[in-house]
C-alpha cells in the first residue's frame, strides 16, 4: 500500500513538473517571438526605414506631369480668339488589359473605338505600359467610359484649343496640333510666348491604378502668356462675310482682304477665301491653310499708278495738271505695244489716274528716272518683308533700276514687272492715305504710338488723294461708292500667271483705297481670283467689296460721314483704261 502512494506521488510529481517546463518552454516562445518581431520592428522602423519607403512609393507611387494652360489670344477689344479647355485623355497599361478581355467590346463601344482595332492595339503593344485609347475626348464620354472599371484604363487631364470665331479668323490666329504645339498663324509665331511650362507631380495610386492621394507637387506648371491682337473681331466678321460672299457670287478661286489702321500700322482685318475651321482637323490641307494675303504674291497692275503719280510729283517735274498727250490710244517700244482702251487724247496726270491710262503713266514714268521709281516703290515697301514676323511671308519682287530697259521701266509705272502681296499694298497705300508716312505693319495691339518715317510729302500724298477721290467720283471705281462715305481708291484687273506663263481667260480683280477722303483712317485693299461669271475687272468685282466693307466698317468704327461717293481704276499689261 506505502509503495502504491510512494508512486502516484512520483508521478504527480513528474506531472508538476512537466507542466512548469511546458510553462517555461511556452514563456520562452513568446519572449522569443516579441523579442523577434520587436528586432524586425526596429529593422523596418529604423535600420531599414528609408529602403522600404523607397521600394513602397516605387510600386505604388507615380510622378505625373501637369499639363499647362496656352495663353489665351484675343482680338484688340478683349474677345477670345483662342482658348485652351480642360478635356480626358483615356490611355491603358496593356501589361494590365491583355487583348482577349472580356470587356474589351464595352470599352471600344464606349470610347467610341473599334474594337477588333483595339486589340490589334493592344497585343501589339502588350510590352509596354502605356497606350493611348483617345486624346482630348469631352469630360463626359471620360467619365462613361471610366464608370466600366475596365482593369487597366486610365484617365488624366490635359487641354485642347479652342477656336471660338472658326474660320473667321483661321488664316491669322492658325492653329495647334494635338501637343498643344503651334503650327500656323500667330500660333506658330508666338508658339514660345504662348506655350506654357509643363510641371509634375507625385501621387500614391492603390492597386487599381486609381489615384489615392496627391503626394505634392514636384515642379510647379506655368501658365502661358496671353496675346492681344490688333485685329477688331467686328471688323473681321464684316470683311470675311463681304469676300465669301462675293467670292461665291462670281464663282471665284479665292480672295482676300486686308484692313490697316491710317495712324498706326495694326491690321484690324485679314481674311482669305476658302477658309478652314480650325476647330476641324480634317479641314486643314494646304490649300486652306495659307494665308494667301502674305503668302500670294501678284502683280498690281493699275494698283500701283498712283505710286508712279507720287515719284513724278516728288520729282517737281509734274504737277497734278501737267498735260500728257496719249494718241493715238496705244504707244509702241520695240515689240512691244501699250495700250489703252481707248484713244483719250491729251489727259492730266491726274486724268491720267482717273482714265486709268497705261500710255499716259508709261509717258510719265519715261520722263523720269527708272531709279526715282524704283526709289518710291521700294520706300512705301515693295520688293521687302514688311516686318510682320508672320510665317510663309512672300516678300515679292522689285527689279533694281540699274539694270531696266525703257520698255521695263514703263511696265512698271501701270503695275509689271513687280510683284507684292496684299498686305504690303495695304501698306503701301496706307502712306497715302496718313499723309507720307511710312509705319510698320502689325498684328498687336499697340500699347504706344508707333514711329514711322516720311517717304513723300504730305502735299504729294494729298494730291493723289485727290485724284483717288475723282476715280470713285468719276473713273472706274464708281461702284465702290456706298453713298455715305466720300472715299478714295483705285481698281486694277491683271492676268494670272499659269504654268506656261499669263493666262489669256483668267484675272485677278483688285482694289486698293481708303476713306474718308478728308480724314483717311482706314485702308482697305481687295484681291478676287479667277472670277468665272462675266464680270471679272477690278471695278466690277472688287470695287462693290470695298464699298460695302468700308461704309460698314467706318460706321461701326463711328467715324462721321462725309457725305460723297468713291473709288478705283484699272489696267492690265496690254490695256488700259477699264476698272
């Protein structure tokens, strides 16, 4: 019985015991366990901190670029002529969105793709991660198509331009491509000015791609700066309308119009025909594209008489009433023969402007010096850039007066032999019309008066003002006058040059003047080409623009009425004498 109790006491004993070392070996494990992750707690919070940070921001952390806002462009009284507005662009990690998805047909119908397309797309470029699906799209077809949840589709805001008066003002303002990156027009010429500075920023995305939280900025965007153009949107809307208008009604190639203020050289209109929508970039082929009053280079025909009445009357040589007899109606130099339309016997140099005379101005210009013309046309700024800075700018031809033969000289004097663009025949008549003042030419606003310098005298420029006026009043030009404005111009029709040389059945109309006559403060000049109805001189076609252009215009710039009429002249390189 004793050695029965003896070893139950041994083993509960044992048991006892067995339980503390259990106790012990479960304490040890424990303290074992906190003391190891409190070491890899110190690890990870301390030793190692900063490596892991790295590598979690590395899968879960992006940098961002921040798109910058493009200067607005506006037109001299504040009117946006150019604007950029926030749009989506949707992209795709392909590493995230293999070709056979399942969603793939509800993406492409959503973002309005193809969807075979779409996962050629995507299984062509499965390496990469980063494709665009659609650029620039509407906020709300963004927001459609990010509502599907597709795994690995992506949006983010960039900017699109905006054109608010479209092909109104295409050819001046052009346009951007896609980048934001100026192409055409002032966008091309101020592109620097315009564009701004890109930034970025880093954000934490979670496992979607989706971002979580804006983690800063790394390098703030800048805006781009604002442009303040000369041109007056009101302006602009009456010359474009006026030119399509008559360039469908005479089923023309094209035309252009160019607007100068007398006083300052701005350009408050310049509109081409066919125009594009800027807006519509299926529209912009080259055709469309140019900006035919810099980029077109024309002879001027009659255009330029008045310049060659200018050179004789700075001679001293001549006076407005200095007789020139034009018998028998054509004059012959060596094999070549100049003519009128008619026989108009003994004319004044100002009847000479008035008649449109292409023998009585060849007279004329035969008694001068081919240098003291070719002197005048180059300072009201034929054969030169004008300094616009617009890209494309033609600068045109002038021949040196050293080497012109008589007979080149007299082709000169009625418009021959040079070549100009529309813009600088605006300028040219602009020192007409401001009384012998040259200014430079421009497309902004100017914040000060500009400094032109004197290339006639102010008498001289009066005088052919006069002369101007008598065209409208009684020459070729009387259809230009609206009949509240008393204004001043000339007409000219000339051939157009084709591939083998002048085109006998296709013309280009022109008119070029200003108003009102007793205080100039527009000039105006109009080019049509290739009108194909039966009309097709200067004073048919581009006389009639002018007058309405120009009653509108002075009547929105709130100039006084004169009370009187009008314009114009013409010639062509074999006759003269009809508008």
């Amino acid at each position: 019985m004793a050695g029965q109790k003896h070893q139950q006491t041994a083993r509960r004993h044992d048991r006892v015991a067995m339980a503390s070392w259990r106790h012990l070996l479960v304490l040890v494990a424990v303290l074992g366990s906190a003391a190891a992750v409190g070491a890899r707690l110190v690890e990870l919070q301390v030793l190692d901190n900063e490596f892991l940070r790295e590598q979690g921001e590395a899968r879960t952390a992006r940098v961002e670029p921040i798109d910058a806002n493009r200067g607005v462009i506006r037109d001299r009284h504040g009117e946006p002529l150019a604007i950029s507005t926030p749009v989506k662009t949707l992209w795709a990690n392909p590493g995230e969105l293999p070709s056979d998805h399942p969603a793939i047909p509800r993406l492409a119908e959503a973002a309005e793709l193809d969807a075979a397309q779409l996962r050629e797309r995507l299984a062509s470029n499965s390496e990469r991660e980063f494709l665009y699906l659609r650029r620039k799209v509407q906020p709300a077809l963004a927001r459609e198509v990010m509502e599907l949840e597709v795994p690995g589709v992506y949006s983010r805001r960039e900017y699109r331009r905006y054109y608010p008066a479209g092909e109104v003002t295409s050819h001046v303002i052009g346009f951007t491509n896609i980048d934001e990156q100026g192409q055409e027009g002032m966008e091309l010429s101020f592109n620097h000015w315009l564009a701004g500075e890109k930034g970025s920023k880093r954000v934490l995305r979670d496992n979607r791609g989706r971002t979580i939280r804006d983690l800063g900025p790394i390098r703030e965007a800048h805006p781009g700066n604002d442009l303040n153009l000369s041109l007056d949107l009101r302006l602009q809307y009456l010359a474009y309308r006026e030119l399509k208008a008559a360039v469908e009604a005479h089923g023309a190639r094209g035309g252009t119009v160019v607007m100068l203020d007398v006083d300052s050289g701005e350009i408050l209109a310049m509109a081409n025909q066919p125009a594009l929508n800027p807006n519509d970039r299926g529209q912009r082929d080259p055709a469309r594209v140019r900006n035919r009053a810099i980029t077109d280079l024309y002879e001027p025909g009659s255009t330029v008489k008045p310049f060659t009445a200018a050179a004789a009357l700075e001679s001293g040589e001549f006076t407005p009433e200095t007789v020139i007899n034009t018998s028998p109606g054509y004059r012959q130099m060596g094999a070549y023969t100049i003519r009128d339309h008619h026989d108009y016997g003994r004319l004044s140099l100002a009847e000479i402007i008035v008649r449109s005379s292409n023998v009585g101005i060849s007279r004329v210009a035969s008694e001068l010096s081919g240098e003291r013309l070719q002197n005048l046309f180059y300072s009201v700024g034929f054969g030169q850039s004008t300094g616009i800075g617009f890209p494309g700018e033609s600068v045109g031809i002038l021949p040196a007066s050293v080497n012109l033969r008589p007979v080149e000289v007299a082709a000169l004097s009625y418009g021959y032999g040079l070549s100009v663009n529309a813009l600088q025949m605006a300028q040219a008549y602009m020192t007409l019309a401001n009384g012998g003042i040259r200014y430079p030419v421009t497309l902004l606003k100017n914040d000060e008066a500009p400094k032109g310098h004197r290339v006639m005298s102010q008498e001289t420029a009066r005088q052919v003002r006069a002369m101007l006026a008598r065209v409208v009043e009684e020459g070729t030009g009387t259809r230009a006058d609206q009949g509240i404005y008393r204004l001043a111009g000339k007409t000219g029709t000339v051939h157009l040059v084709g591939a083998s040389g002048y085109e006998a059945d296709q013309y280009k109309a022109l008119f070029a003047g200003m108003g009102p006559v007793d205080d100039p403060q527009v000039v105006t000049v109009v080019t049509v080409d290739a009108p194909s109805r039966t009309e097709y001189y200067g004073g048919e076609v581009a006389a009639p623009i002018f007058g309405r252009i120009m009653g509108d215009a002075l009547r929105l710039l709130n100039v006084s009425p004169s009370g009187g009429a009008s314009m114009a002249d013409e010639s062509t390189g074999t006759d003269g004498g009809q508008g």
